[in-house]
C-alpha cells in the first residue's frame, strides 16, 4: 500500500467544522467561560472597595487554576468523563473525550485573579498589606508574562521554575496577607496548599534500569511498587527543585512495574540517554493522560510517531477498548530494538507499521483516515509532535471523525 493509493474526502466548510479548528478549542472555550463568569460578575456584582469581595474573588480564582491542576482531581474529572456508557450518542462522547482540555479552567481561573488581584491592591490599606498586595501582584504578572505559549517553548525551564517557586511564594505571602486582613481567608488558602503540597509528601528516589537499543531512545523501567494504570503519565527528574518531565507509563499486564519509552528531544532527554542514571526522583501518584478516553469509543485507531508508541502501547497490551495501530517511524527495529517492535507486533499482528527511512513520510491524515473506514473504528488518538498532532486531529475532525492528542498546556 502506499499513500497515493488512499483516497481522503474533502473537509467539511461548515460553521460546525470551523468551531472545531484552533483558536475554537475546548481548552479555549472553558478559558474563555471563566473569563467570561467573571465578567458578568464585575457588570452586575457589587465589588468596588469591598475588600473582602475583592479578596473572595481572588482566592476563588486562585483555587480553580490550583486545584484544576492536582493529580488527584485530574484522575477524577477522567473517571467521571469516560463513565458514560458506549451506547450513548457519538456526539456526547465526542465531547466528553475532550476532558484533556481542562487547562482552559486553569488559565481562566489565573488571569482573572491577576485581573481582580489590580482593585484589590488599589483599595488596600496598610504598610504592610500594601506591600504584600504589590508584591503579590507582581509575582502573578510575572508567571502570566512567562506562561505565554512563545516564551514558554523558548524557554520552558525559566517557565516551570517561576510557576513552582513563584507560586510557592504567592501562597506564603497570600496567608500573610489574609492573616492580617481577613483570617477567614485562611482556610480555602490552606485547601490550595495542600493540594499543592500533596505530590512532593510522595516524593522518592528510585532505583531504574535503563537500556538503549540506539542513541536515540531510552527504555526506562522502573519496579518500586507501584504498578500504574494504563494511560497514565509519571513525572521523573534528577534535581527534583529544578526540573521535571513527565512520560507515559507503559505497565505490562501481569507484571509489576513499568516501563517509559523516552526518545532524545532536548538537553535532559540526550543526558539520560548518554549516562543512564541508576536513579531518578518520582513525585506524586500516576495521573490521567489524552489516552484514557479510549474506553468511551467501542473501536478506536492509534496513530503514533517515533517514541509516541509508547503511550499508545500499554492501551495496546491491556486492550483497553478494541483497536488497531498506525505506527509511523524510522527503522522501527534499529531504533527501539526487536523486542519492543516484536512486543508491538504481537499485540497488534495487523498495525501498519510505516518505515520513513524506506518509504518516506506518510500523509498521516490519509493512513488514519483508511484505517478508521477498514477497522470501522468510532475515534482517533494521535500521539506524536505538537505540529502534526494539531494537524491530524483538526483535519479528521473536520471530516467528521472525533480525534485527540496533547495539547502541550502544561
């Protein structure tokens, strides 16, 4: 088979197609109700130098952009979106398969704080509250300025570096602030916290053993006892106050442990291949990922590239809905090792497997579009790079089959 042979339908022009294609995304859209909730709430509330007001509507969009993004939460608000029985409308599953999408929450609820945090430092009084306040503010604005999507690709550490000790200083000086204005606010500051607090208390340096079957990927397998689920994701590092990089778990049925499937794509990535550590830090307990909504869709096709196979691969294993694989790569068997392209092929006897060293790179659209009509599958998950994850995912929505991946919101 070759591309050229494959026949993709034209894209849908409707107004429906277009609300599907970025900038009208999910993410997007809840960002955009919270913003707009607050809105309503400036036109029509009663605010102006009310102190307590004021500080109300910070903590409770302090809150949400906190606890949206706790692992705990995250783990619930997949439970309760992929509960809904395969038998309900494609349309409504479709929609609930966009869980990922819940940054939005997490960006709306943070610009308005900053936004509500600017009367509230006016109307503030004191020597000590007003420094607080303007410290405080000044300490927000600079986590939105390094949050912006463009500086944070350019300049991913400074970003998580502010958002972590900056964020950790906004809550110390936050307390301070209520603690001399309004005690009550202690509490639902003390409920952010915690949550905050909860992923380092399980904090651990682990033992790993670390094969490289080419220089550019790392199988990384971990046996500390914890065995993950399928679809969940571990954050690892080697200077945990630093830097912290999360992959999927790849947990084999019936065994203990997990694997992760790590390829060379920066600096961390290229040391760790190089010098294999013996350990690495884990935080926090296996979180959620795009791949769980598999299990809403009675048949579905994975579409990966490189070392996206391995998020795709523990669904593969534990069958977690029925599925076939699109697995576009180069020289598969000298790059991961015969016994993870065997491991693959055992799983999936029928997967195309897409060498680009000899066949050159595929349209993915295409190959995933010919793959959903001959496995009659309901939905796509992509996993691969920013731009053709967007790509995929936007061109088979706009042909009307419900599709997903990363939206590198974090």
């Amino acid at each position: 088979m070759t591309v050229h042979d494959l026949v993709l339908p034209p894209a849908e022009r409707s107004l429906r197609a277009v609300l599907r294609r970025r900038p009208f995304t999910h993410h997007n859209r809840l960002a955009a109700g919270v913003v707009l909730a607050n809105l309503v709430f400036a036109l029509v509330g009663d605010w102006w130098g009310d102190q307590d007001v004021l500080t109300t509507l910070v903590v409770v969009n302090v809150a949400l952009a906190a606890l949206v993004r706790q692992q705990l939460v995250i783990n619930l608000l997949f439970r309760l979106a992929t509960s809904a029985p395969a038998h309900w409308p494609l349309r409504v599953r479709w929609t609930l398969g966009k869980v990922y999408h819940f940054g939005g929450l997490h960006v709306g609820g943070a610009v308005c704080a900053v936004a509500w945090f600017v009367p509230l430092a006016v109307i503030t009084r004191g020597v000590l509250p007003i420094a607080l306040s303007w410290t405080i503010f000044a300490l927000l604005v600079a986590m939105t300025v390094l949050a912006l999507p463009r500086f944070r690709a350019r300049h991913h550490d400074l970003f998580e570096r502010s958002h972590r000790f900056g964020g950790w200083t906004v809550l110390v000086l936050f307390g301070a602030l209520a603690g001399v204005s309004n005690p009550v606010f202690l509490w639902p500051l003390a409920l952010v916290v915690v949550s905050v607090a909860l992923p380092w208390l399980r904090l651990r340096r682990v033992p790993v053993r670390i094969v490289s079957p080419s220089p550019h990927v790392a199988l990384v397998s971990f046996d500390h006892g914890v065995t993950p689920f399928a679809g969940s994701s571990t954050a690892v590092s080697r200077n945990p106050l630093l830097e912290w990089h999360s992959f999927a778990n790849v947990p084999a049925p019936g065994r203990s442990g997990f694997r992760l499937t790590i390829s060379r794509a920066g600096d961390w990535t290229a040391k760790l291949i190089a010098d294999q550590p013996s350990h690495l830090w884990v935080k926090g307990i296996p979180t959620a990922g795009v791949g769980n909504i598999d299990k809403l869709f009675r048949r579905v096709v994975w579409v990966a590239t490189g070392s996206g196979i391995g998020p795709c691969l523990p669904h593969l294993l534990a069958r977690t809905a029925p599925a076939t694989l699109v697995w576009s790569t180069r020289d598969p068997r000298r790059t991961y090792g015969d016994a993870l392209v065997d491991e693959i092929l055992d799983a999936q006897p029928d997967a195309v497997v897409w060498d680009t060293a000899g066949q050159g790179k595929p349209d993915l659209v295409a190959l995933a579009h010919d793959a959903c009509r001959r496995f009659d599958a309901e939905a796509v998950i992509c996993i691969s790079n920013k731009q053709t994850t967007w790509h995929v995912v936007e061109e088979l929505e706009a042909r009307g089959i419900p599709a997903y991946g990363a939206i590198w919101d974090s």
